[in-house]
C-alpha cells in the first residue's frame, strides 16, 4: 500500500466535459471468448469516432501486450486485471473520453468493482462516471463452432487451463444496461442498438 501520498485536485469532471463538449462515460462489453465483444467494440469505437466523438478501445488481448503483461489466467490474476482496466477506463472517462472496454470479465464481483469505481468520486462537485454493461451473450456451443482463435479446441484437450465457459466459471449479467445477442445480432446493429441507447439516456447528442 502506498503511503503518504495526497491526492491533487484539478479541474473538475463537469469542466473538462464543457471544454471538451462531449461527456466521458464507459461502455463495459462482457461475454464469453468469441461471443463478438471484440468485433462490435472495434466496429462502435469506429463509429463514435465518424460522429466526431472521442472514443478510445481498450481490448482484453491488447493489453496483456504491456499493462498486464505480468498477469496470467488464475483467478488472483482475472481479479487484478480487470482491477487494472477498471481504473484506467475510470481515468479515459474522467478525462472526457469514451472508454469502451472488451474483457470476458467472468466473475460478477470484478464487474461491480469497475461499476462502484466509477460511481466513486474525488470531488464532491462530481457526479459519478456513467457505467455502461453491454453483455454480448452467446452460448457456450455457440461460441465453440466460431472459435476463431482455436481456444475451445485447446481447452477441451486440457491444453488451456481455466478456460472460461469450459474449465472455469463465467457469471452472467443479470442485469445488463445493453443485452446483445450475439448470434442474432449483426454487428452494424449491435452498433445502433448501443448508440440508441447513449442518445436516449442524453450521453451523446449527435
């Protein structure tokens, strides 16, 4: 734990969303490996960025390239590296960007903790950073006739340990914000499905 450390006020959220005219929020993809989290995250960066918005992509894979790249896939370490992603989609939110983030992120709790992190604030001036869960849901067997990637393959010759939806657990949203299903949904609208969603609830106004 670090000690003697003071947290420095800035500008405050409210300010940087007037400078900025745009508001900062995160928009949560969950789901099990090959379930289309990645895909639709790409495709909705994309489009936020065509509206003249500033969204940036933080991807499950890409970042064990170098944040996590010290983490593996025990449970401790699924813990901590969406503890990770929780504060850095918290610091692209707070700074007016659209952080949109695409983690199987299998275990409730580690979800609730991004969700709490985001409602927290530093300044009493703030309100909390809009949470969005988007639970693009597919089923297992479904998800093994895509697996783009081979990862069911492997896992279920006991290559993979601790593989999601095989060899280790994924808790379902109950209560998503945005439900997807992935294999009824194309992915153009999937991206106006989420984009409706953000007009409606007045984050983005274009």
């Amino acid at each position: 734990m670090a000690t003697n450390i003071t947290w420095h006020p800035g500008l405050t959220r409210k300010e940087r969303n007037e400078f900025r005219k745009q508001k900062g929020f995160t928009i949560w993809f969950t789901g099990l490996s090959a379930s289309g989290k990645s895909t639709i995250a790409t495709a909705l960066e994309q489009h936020l960025l065509h509206l003249g918005l500033a969204a940036y992509r933080l991807d499950g894979d890409n970042v064990r390239f170098g944040l996590n790249k010290d983490l593996g896939f025990s449970e401790k370490d699924r813990n901590e590296n969406i503890r990770r992603i929780g504060e850095v989609a918290k610091l692209f939110a707070d700074s007016s960007t659209i952080a949109i983030t695409s983690f199987i992120s299998p275990y409730k709790a580690d979800r609730q903790s991004a969700r709490d992190l985001h409602a927290a604030s530093q300044s009493a001036e703030d309100e909390a950073i809009p949470f969005i869960e988007v639970y693009v849901q597919i089923a297992v067997e479904d998800a093994e006739k895509r697996d783009p990637k081979g990862l069911y393959k492997k896992a279920r010759a006991g290559v993979i340990p601790e593989f999601t939806g095989i060899s280790a657990p994924y808790d379902e949203p109950e209560n998503p914000e945005i439900l997807i299903k992935s294999v009824e949904t194309p992915v153009e609208q999937a991206v106006a499905q989420i984009t409706k969603y953000l007009q409606d609830k007045g984050l983005i106004n274009v």
